[in-house]
C-alpha cells in the first residue's frame, strides 16, 4: 500500500550514523536491484552529504533515506542541517573550493553521482518567525541504468507516521495518465492502526478511473459505520485545469514560484458521515504554479517570505524540507506537491 516509506532517519553527530546509514544503503540498494556500480555511487552520495553535515554543521545535520514506488520506483537520500548554509553556490559546486581547507570535492561528487540532485540553502534567519537557516540536499537513484523520467508533471511526496509507526492515518495515492494526474489525499481521525483503515480503503478505489467527486462518494460510503477520515481528490489536467472534491481539514493550496499563497478550504464535514452529497469545483493554475495538498499533522503558518526561492525547485525537494520543519509532534503528516509545467520530472 504505501507509495513512499521513510527507511532511516538519523542524525549525523560522529561517525556512527554513517555507519548505519551505508548499511542500509546497501541492504536496500541489493532488494531494489541496484547494480555494483550504482550503490557505491549512491554510497559515495550519502557519504559526501554526511561528511559536509559533520564538518558545517556542528551535528545538527540530519540523514533520511526514502523509497518512492511512483511515479517510478527509486531511492532518495535526503540531508538538511541547522548550519550556518552556502554563501556562494555556484563557487561550492566547483571542484576544488573548500571554506575548510579540505579537497572540496563534495558537492560536485554528489551531483555527478545522482539521476537527479538538488540543493538549497540560507545563510540568514529573516526575522524571529523564521525558524531555519541551513543547506538541504536532495539526491535521486534509479535502480535501472540510464531510466529516463517520463514527462509527467513534477510531483513532491511527503509523508510520516506519528513516532514512524507501522501505522499511518496520512494516505496518498496518485495516478498519471497522458501527462494529467489525480491524486487522494485523506487524513484519517486519529493517529495508529485505527486510523490507518481509511487509508486501507482508500487504497482499493480506482482514482485513475473515477472523477474526483465519485472517488469521494466511494469513499464516504464505504467508511460509512467504519473509521472517519477527512480527504480531497483532485484531477489536473495538462492545461493548468482542476477539479477536486472533498471535505475536512485537508487544506488546498495554490502557489507561485514567488511565494504567493492561496488557500481553498473544504466542506467542514467528515467522511463517513451518511446523507452527505458530494460536488466537484473547478479551479485553474497558471503556468509554473503550484498545487499543495496537506494535512494538519503539518503546520500550515510558513512563510514563502523566509524561504526566497524554494518554491523554483522540484516539488521534491520543497517536500521534504517542509515536512521536516513543519511536522507537528503529536500526529501523523504528509503534504503532496504538484507543479504545473511542460518539464520532465
């Protein structure tokens, strides 16, 4: 059932961490078929972002390692820390620079070593509202050599269970078709196994195939006497054109790439409650825009404002790192980002 599962979170402090870290690299790496080459490539990623962390970041830097089964299956190393950040990004990605007399052959070695990389980072907190300064690093690795990513629109996932439970009321699912995607959002009341059953039932209903507002109907009925949940299902189509249907506090947002933000609010209702008609509404996104669909387990006060540029990245990359400083100690999370552009992924 779960599309993306965080495999390891650690915090790079000594070496112990990248000791655990390559471990289960390699032990993932051999399930997902990596080939010999890959994984030392993969490794050496992991190695360079953790060594960076303990010589910047004075052991606030953390690790996580992500499998993504959609939209194709891959490996994501994911590092941010709590340092002092980058002054000069592009003089940092060239072989040789080093602020710490040291090779610097780091970021340069991660990027060539990934499918796909990215980096982001501050060197100031704005105000006393602003809550991160940092480098984050984002790394992805197909398991098959050469895979090219298919050109759908980019799609960022973020999602985590209460104290990494086996068990999460948070469930996406997502589905392209001809470069136009749908996705469902619930977020089921509670947190642990109870909670997770909506997400078991959400799991069973065909999104590709039903409109957003049948996809919610389905849903409402089949949680009607069983667990309660709140959920949107969205369908964007290559032309910037949505529609999505839902209620509960499963927010909706729309962004541009300069930070701009704009809520849609659902009906205050819960899924699994009987008599309750569901519509669809229409929407439309320019061109570079995001869609953000995301749960109350993740604070929804940030400020694009104490983040200049972020919204510019891949939709991944903005995921992970507002996931992480945004989640909520006492619930489950997830966020998922949609950008609207003619790009691959």
């Amino acid at each position: 059932m779960e599309k993306v599962k965080l495999l390891l979170n650690g915090l790079v402090s000594d070496q112990s961490t990248q000791i655990l870290t390559k471990s289960k690299i390699k032990a993932v790496a051999s399930r997902l078929e990596f080939s010999e080459s890959a994984s030392n490539m993969i490794l050496l990623a992991a190695s360079e972002i953790m060594t960076n962390q303990l010589k910047y970041s004075l052991g606030a830097g953390i690790v996580q390692i992500w499998e993504h089964k959609k939209p194709d299956h891959c490996l994501d190393i994911f590092g941010y820390d709590m340092g002092p950040g980058i002054k000069n990004i592009s003089k940092a990605m060239v072989d040789g620079f080093s602020t710490s007399n040291t090779l610097g052959h780091g970021l340069g070695t991660i990027m060539r070593a990934s499918d796909i990389f990215e980096i982001y980072t501050k060197t100031t907190k704005k105000d006393n509202k602003d809550i991160w300064k940092g480098t984050a690093v984002w790394c992805r690795f197909y398991p098959k050599k050469n895979q090219a990513p298919k050109a759908y629109p980019k799609t960022g996932v973020f999602i985590r269970a209460l104290n990494d439970d086996i068990y999460n009321g948070d469930f996406i699912n997502f589905e392209f078709n001809d470069n136009n995607l749908v996705w469902l959002h619930i977020d089921g009341v509670g947190h642990g196994k109870n909670a997770s059953l909506s997400g078991v039932i959400a799991n069973k209903i065909p999104i590709g195939k039903l409109e957003p507002e049948k996809t919610i109907a389905d849903l409402n009925k089949n949680l009607y006497g069983k667990k309660m949940a709140n959920g949107v299902s969205i369908f964007l189509d290559n032309s910037g054109n949505f529609l999505y249907s839902g209620c509960g506090n499963v927010l909706i947002k729309i962004l541009s790439p300069e930070g701009k933000q704009k809520s849609v609010l659902l009906k205050n209702r819960t899924l699994g409650e009987a008599d309750m008609q569901m519509k669809s509404y229409r929407g439309k996104i320019d061109p570079g825009n995001l869609i953000m669909t995301i749960s109350d387990g993740i604070s929804q006060s940030f400020d694009f404002s104490h983040y200049p540029g972020l919204l510019t990245k891949h939709p991944q990359m903005t995921a992970y790192l507002l996931g992480n400083l945004f989640s909520r100690r006492n619930d489950d999370k997830s966020l998922f980002i949609v950008k609207h552009d003619k790009e691959q992924i």
